[in-house]
C-alpha cells in the first residue's frame, strides 16, 4: 500500500544550487513532486507543516565513517548492534552511513563484515539510517600511527586478505583506509581503485612522496585529516601536506574540536574547499550515552567532557554528533547553506557513487531529508519516506 508524504511551507535547496518555497510530495520511499504552488488537489497520509517556522529541507546526512552509538559498536557483529546504531542516528540528521570496522583479528573482522552485509541485505526500508556499505578501517595501517588500533593485530596491507573479507561482505565494502607506505600498498590501493572502492589514506606515516604514489595508484580520499598521520614539516610536508595539496583527494574531517583545532579547521576548508571535504564523526559505542567507562575493540575507554580516551590518552573516536559538527563548522567557517549540503551529503554521495539516489534533492532520488530550523539544527528526520526523528516541541 502506497504511502505519502507532503511537507509543505518549507525553504527547499533542490538539486544544483537552486532554493525555492513551496512543497515536497512523497510516496513510499522517492520524491516523485516538488511544487511551488503546493498539492491541494491531494490529500496525504501524513503532513509536516513549516508555516511560520522558517525551516530549510536539505538532503539527509551521509556518515560514511562511523564505529558505534547508543552503547553499540559495528564489531559486535549482531543485527541488534546495527539496528541500534540505525535507529538512534537520525536524531542528528543521519540518514545513510558506512558501518566502519576497527582493527581486530581475522576472524572478528570476518564476523563484522558477514553481519554487517546480512543486515544491509534485510535491512527494514526508512527504519531508521540506511547503512549503504562498509568501511574497513585497518587492519592495514602503520603501527607508528595506530592510534587506537590494537597494534597486535595489525598486518601489511593484503590484496588476498581483502579480496576474502570483500567476498565475505558479498561486495559491499566501499572504503578502505590504508597506509600506502606499507609493503603491498600501491598494489592493494591499485586494486581498489580499479573496483570501483574508495582507497583512503589513514593511519600513515606515509611522506609526501608516498602519498603522491598513492594517488597516482587511484588514492582519492583521506582518513579524518591530522589524525593519527605524518604532521606537516617545512622540509617534508609529509601526508598532511599531500592531503591538503592534493587536489584529487577528498578528506573527512571530524569537527569537534577535539581531534582537531578550530583554526585547523579553517586551514582545512580553506586549502581544500567544501567541494573537496565532508564532515565525519568517527563515533564510537559511547555516542549518545553519558560519561563513564566503555569499551572499544577489548580497551577501556573514558568518556568525559566530550572525549572518549584509552587509559594512556590515547583519543579513542569520538562522541560527536554530526548536528554538532555542522553547528561547529557553522561557528568555525560560516559556510553557505549550499557548502553545508556539499560537506555533509553530495561530496559522500558522489564519491561513493550513490548520488543517482542520495545527496541531492530531486525527483525520482531517495526521500531523505532534514528539516533544518534557523539556527540550522535538525527540527525533523526523515528515512526514505519515513519519518524517523521530530524535534520536540
């Protein structure tokens, strides 16, 4: 049975920079009408009226680097994890994600990655955020920059290895972070490049003459930009340099001014532009819960005034919600509504060859969306077609 939808007297940013007032008309999971004058002759199932409320419908949030949240973590590899992860994410505007792998044993990652492509298989349309592939991060990263990786299980990039957690994931893995120094990294990253994946450059120790062989191997994006990488030097620039001078290479970023600070913020936006960045929250399990003691892949992790540590204060992920990014980089930057969409979907979208159904608004592409009020914190969530999240009030 056909379901509809109508939101009406909203500001809505259609496809290609164009804003217009007037109505979006829903059925079951598409945007099938976009109108100024509005559908009177209509009369729909549910109706979300933006009359004197000064809201704005943007495309829905695309995380495409996230671990956990509400006390779940995509290694735990059980469907209730994922389908809490899910459920809670639209509340901050997320409505697709990559479900991002951390550093563990063979096995552990196997069992992720099978679980993770059984849900994306079966997975309930508009229930929630929609889980449009995975994201390995590591194991074949640098162990001089393994962060909160656990150092023991970490290996030199395989292409065998990958091949056989690929398959595991009947294909759906969509992003690898790699350090491209490693033995066997050019090739691996030449390997993911020529299948259509993302290869991404994290966790490296890599100089700037390595990564410029990376992205001449088809590298084309960057993991969370400074963290956990080789620091600019004036006599080697280093992955950071090559990360922000590097016009093929998009970077995520996670803006909560923790794992970066503020005016590394700018310095980012400024060198690489909104077209060349997207916001990230790299979250882990502790996401929307309270401070106290969690863990993270078998570490005990403390979270206290917004950041998450292991024991030695190592950061460990985040807690940052990407409504909270968006308010940050808004303090930071002031980027244009039209950057915003950019930084937080359409860059994701494109990159992950997805943008035929997702990061614009359009007739005939996925219902979801954001109802942002004015000081651009998310008012409503909705799912393909399904209303997923109503700020109070």
């Amino acid at each position: 049975m056909t379901q509809t939808l109508l939101l009406k007297n909203v500001t809505i940013i259609v496809e290609n920079e164009k804003e217009m007032t007037g109505s979006l008309w829903i059925e079951d999971e598409k945007i099938t009408d976009i109108s100024k004058e509005g559908f009177s002759d209509r009369t729909a199932d549910r109706v979300i009226d933006g009359k004197g409320k000064d809201w704005t419908v943007i495309p829905g949030f695309i995380d495409v680097h996230i671990h956990g949240a509400a006390g779940f973590d995509t290694m735990d590899a059980t469907q209730e994890a994922l389908e809490g992860i899910a459920t809670v994410l639209p509340e901050e505007g997320t409505t697709s994600f990559l479900a991002t792998t951390m550093t563990q044993s063979e096995a552990a990652i196997s069992k992720a990655l099978a679980n993770a492509a059984d849900y994306i298989d079966h997975q309930a349309n508009g229930k929630g955020a929609e889980i449009i592939g995975i994201h390995l991060e590591g194991p074949f990263i640098s162990k001089d920059k393994a962060g909160a990786q656990p150092l023991e299980h970490i290996i030199a990039p395989d292409l065998e290895q990958f091949d056989a957690w690929n398959e595991t994931a009947r294909q759906l893995i969509r992003l690898v972070t790699i350090a491209p120094e490693e033995p066997g990294a050019l090739q691996l990253i030449e390997h993911l490049s020529k299948s259509g994946i993302v290869a991404s450059i994290g966790h490296t120790n890599a100089t700037f003459a390595e990564v410029a062989r990376a992205v001449e191997k088809g590298a084309t994006h960057v993991t969370h930009l400074y963290n956990q990488m080789r620091g600019l030097h004036h006599r080697e620039p280093g992955a950071l340099g090559a990360a922000l001078l590097h016009k093929e290479l998009s970077v995520e970023i996670i803006v909560d001014f923790v794992h970066a600070h503020q005016e590394a913020v700018r310095l980012a936006y400024e060198a690489k532009g909104p077209e060349k960045m997207m916001l990230i929250t790299d979250a882990m399990r502790a996401k929307c819960l309270t401070p106290g003691e969690y863990d993270l892949a078998g570490q005990q992790v403390t979270v206290k005034d917004n950041e998450a540590r292991l024991s030695d204060g190592t950061i460990a992920g985040s807690v940052l919600t990407l409504k909270q990014a968006v308010a940050n980089l808004k303090e930071t930057v002031h980027p244009s509504v039209y950057d915003l969409i950019k930084l937080t979907s359409a860059n994701a979208a494109r990159e992950l060859n997805v943008f035929d159904r997702k990061g614009s608004i359009s007739t005939g592409k996925d219902a979801d969306l954001v109802i942002l009020d004015e000081d651009w914190d998310v008012a409503v969530t909705i799912c393909k077609g399904t209303l997923a999240y109503e700020q109070e009030g």
